[in-house]
C-alpha cells in the first residue's frame, strides 16, 4: 500500500474552479493534498471571506479533510463556487 | 632563563623580520583577523542567500502551478473586490483617523509646544472610550455575563457576523441569560404541536446550553453544522442558515427509511445557471430515483426559502411556499419536471411511459405574516408533507416550532406530528 501511495503521490490533477460569476480558474493539484490549501489562495485572488463562499463538487460539500482521491475526482473535473444562503 | 630570553628575543625577530618584509609593523595579526572575518562572513552570506533562494524558489513552485489564472477578467476583478471589501472595514474607522491623525501631525510640525498635545490628548481620549459602543469591527470584545450565582462567563466575539445577518455571539449571549429562551405557555395547543413540552424540559436544555466552557461548546461540530448555527433557529426574527436547512432535511432523509431522496440547497440554482446540463447530471449520479418515493428539494430564491417536493406516488410536483411566487417560478419547475423525465425516469431499465411525472402544482401551505420566518415554514411543511398530512399551523405557533426544531436537530430524533 505505501508503495503504491508513494507513486500516486507525484502524479499531478488538473481541475478547475468555476466561480459564482462563471470565471474558470485552472489549478494543479496532487491527488492525496488537502484541497483547502489550494481553495484559500483562491479566496486570496477573488477577495472574498471563507465564510461567505462555499465549494460543492457534485453536490457534496468540501470539508477540511476532503482531497481529491476521496472523492473520487477525475482530471479536468469542476469544483463550484456558490454564495452562502440566507432567507428570511 | 633560557624560555624568558626566548620570549623576549621572539617579538625583536618578528619585528625585524616585518620590517624586512613588509613596510607596516604590526600589519601581520591584522590581516590574519580580516582573513578570518571575511572567510567567516562569506559562509555566513552563502548561507543566507542559499537559504533565501530555496525559500523564494518553494515559494514559487507553490504559486505558479496551483493557481494560473487565464481569464484577464478575473485578474481584473482583483483590486475592484478588494476595494470593496477594505472600505467596509475602514469606513467606520475613518472617524477614529479623523480624530487620531491630527495628534500624529501636530507634534511634528510643532515639536517645541509641548503643552498643546498634552492639551489636546485628553480630548482624544474621551471619543477613545466612547466610540467601542459603535461596534468597531476589528477589535474583539469580551463579553462578560455575571449571573446571580456568582459565576462569570466570557464569551469573545468577533463582531463582524452582523454583515451577514449572523446572530452574535453576545445576542446568543443575552438570549441564554437574559430568559429570551424561555417557556411558553401552552394551555390552549394541548400539545399537539410539541408534545412532551413542560417547564421540565426547558430547564433541561438550559442545562445543557449553559456550561463553564461556553466556547468551546459553541464550536462543537453536529453533523454538518456547529452548536453555535443552531442557535439561530430558536432566536425570534433571525433567518435561517443553508448550512441549518441541509441539516435538517439530511435529518428528514435518515429518518425515513430510504423513502425519501434529499438534494442539496444549490440544486435548483445549478439548474436555473446551466439548465439540464453535465454539472446537473452529476447530483444524481448512481441514484436510482424510483427506489425512493419522494425527493425533497430545498431551494433558495434571493432571500427566500421554499420546498418543492417531486412525488413519484401520485406523479406530481408540488411546490410549496409561505409566500406566492409560483407564476414567476413556473417555467423553471416545468424544467426540472423535463429534467426528472428524461433524464432519470427514462433511463430506467423497466421504463413505462406511465411512469412519468404529469402535473406541476401548488400546495397549500399557510402563509406567513412576518418577513423573517419563511425557513422554518419550508422545514415544517417538508415534515408535514413527509407523513403525508396536511399543514395546519400558523403564524402563532411559530416560537413552539423553532424550539422544537431546535430539538430535533439538537438531539437527533424526529418528533412526531398530533
């Protein structure tokens, strides 16, 4: 297992951001990092709170522990952006 | 005596032997020292910059590949984003700058008054201490409750939660301590609504709200949720969370025995951005719908909740709302019945044109006369609407209902309904 852990280490994903205002963003990540880490420089470009953006891939919310190997993502899969909801 | 001449003899040779070989006497230990310095100091400095370059170079290698933007108009967007957002957080204190700003300048450019600063510093001092009753969003402030018991609590609150229609931390505070949390009479319900209601189990729930370390009870984490969102739901004329909303229907969809299909909150905006489309597709991947009776949708329009139910039993949409807005929603609905049709029912492997969803209506649901509560209006009609009965509550019942929501989320059970 560690093995082959180590080979799928190096091997590099592209996938992309599609923002609230349908602007794409490429990034490149390995397939067992944490992904938040490469969500917080795109909450550093956009300019937007953590608190007020949520990230959803096929309707499941990213957590902190969330990589791409959990779940299950493919190369040039698309992570969404949306506004957090609030109604009254 | 021969180590005393000795010493006394070196230093005359090495004098002699400096000033036949080089001009300068004492030049020798000198250069020695520099030698050793600047070798000393050339490590130093390749260390250094070895040091800064992998630095900048990791650096780099973080940045370039991770993000590389390619549309000009998200680059474009920076400033503009950050623009807005630093003014909100300096404009308040742009009266702090106004007032603090002259006393920077003033000693400058008069150094040999000293009286007048001294003069001037105390009138500075006083808008200092008044001006935290305006809320200053960066500093944080402690909040400290004293209770009759003696007992003090201290909760920090960052402030900035007001921008986003947040309860605080102090307003959730004050309503732990300050009996906003309170019983409610309910002579004339017979506990139909909430039943197993008592004073008993109030002071229950304070039992477990209040504790020592009120901090990090709040940040405890239930499900998708912490403690701390859930309070929003029991507070009067607070709208409710997405993050409050996906809890509870989730809640709905274990309960039910793989009756019920929950999707999330963002569905119905997916659709209407991209219509039927890969990025909708993707939410029921591996979902057999017509192992499931109903599919509940959650759904968010601006500022408003509403529940919109696809029956597979009696082949219909129903659209629930406390609000009307079913004229201008109808075309979208219509395009999730087309989405349900063929995308889901016609893929079946036993397919029966039978099977198709037919009618688009709209349910009864009572309306609301405030402009706060439409969220738990949405979560109680999908209660409702879950055991196949007809809502019947009002606008009264609403501080019972979100205490019982808040129960229910809270413990995680389902309260039965009558």
């Amino acid at each position: 297992m560690t093995e082959d852990k180590g080979e799928d280490a190096t091997e590099y994903m592209n996938l992309k951001i599609l923002g609230h205002d349908n602007s794409v963003t490429p990034f490149k990540i390995k397939k067992h990092a944490l992904l938040i880490k490469c969500l917080k420089t795109y909450f550093k470009i956009i300019g937007l709170d953590r608190v007020s953006v949520i990230f959803s891939f096929d309707g499941h919310r990213i957590i902190k522990t969330d990589t791409p190997s959990s779940l299950e993502m493919k190369e040039g899969d698309v992570i969404e952006v949306f506004l957090r909801q609030i109604g009254g | 005596m021969a180590p005393s001449t000795r010493s006394t003899n070196c230093p005359e040779q090495l004098t002699t032997m400096s000033d036949l070989s080089n001009p300068n006497g004492n030049a020798r230990p000198q250069r020695k020292c520099t030698r050793s310095k600047r070798i000393y100091e050339g490590y130093e400095m390749t260390k250094i910059t070895k040091r800064t370059t992998t630095k900048k170079r990791s650096s780099r290698q973080f940045k370039k590949p991770l993000l590389h933007v390619d549309t000009a108009s998200s680059e474009s967007e920076r400033p503009s984003n950050v623009c807005v957002t630093q003014p909100n957080v300096t404009q308040p204190n742009v009266t702090h700058s106004n007032v603090t700003q002259p006393n920077v300048t003033q000693p400058n450019v008069t150094q040999p008054n000293v009286t007048q600063p001294n003069v001037t510093q105390p009138n500075v001092t006083q808008p200092n201490v008044t001006q935290p009753n305006v809320t200053q969003p960066n500093i944080i402030q402690p909040y400290i409750i004293k209770r009759n018991n003696g007992e003090v609590y201290v909760i920090v609150s960052n402030s900035d939660n007001n921008a986003n229609n947040y309860p605080s931390d102090r307003r959730i505070a004050e309503s732990l301590f300050v009996n906003i949390f309170n019983h409610i009479n309910t002579v004339d319900y017979n506990n139909k609504i909430f039943p197993g209601y008592d004073l008993s189990l109030i002071t229950e729930f304070k039992r477990d709200l209040v504790r020592k370390n009120v901090n990090a009870f709040l940040n405890k984490k239930l499900g998708l949720c912490s403690v701390k969102d859930l309070y929003q739901v029991f507070l009067t004329d607070i709208w409710l969370n997405d993050l409050i909303v996906q809890h509870y229907f989730n809640l709905l969809g274990s309960k039910s025995n793989n009756t019920i299909y929950v999707l999330s909150t963002y569905f119905f905006l997916d659709l209407k951005r991209h219509g039927i489309d890969e990025f909708t597709e993707r939410y029921l991947k591996n979902v057999r719908l017509l192992n499931y009776s109903k599919v509940l949708v959650p759904t968010h329009l601006g500022n408003h909740w509403v529940l919109i139910v696809v029956d597979f039993s009696e082949k219909k949409i129903i659209y629930y709302d406390s609000l009307d807005y079913f004229a201008s929603l109808c075309p979208k609905i219509l395009m999730l019945k087309q989405y349900i049709n063929l995308g889901h029912i016609a893929k079946e492997p036993n397919y029966q044109y039978g099977s198709n969803i037919t009618d688009v209506c709209s349910g009864i649901s009572p309306k609301q006369t405030n402009v706060n509560d439409c969220g738990i209006f949405t979560c109680t009609n999908a209660r409702y609407n879950m055991c196949n009965k007809s809502s019947t509550f009002n606008q009264e019942d609403i501080p019972l209902l979100r205490q019982k929501l808040f129960y229910e989320m809270f413990y995680n059970e389902l309260l039965p309904i009558e």
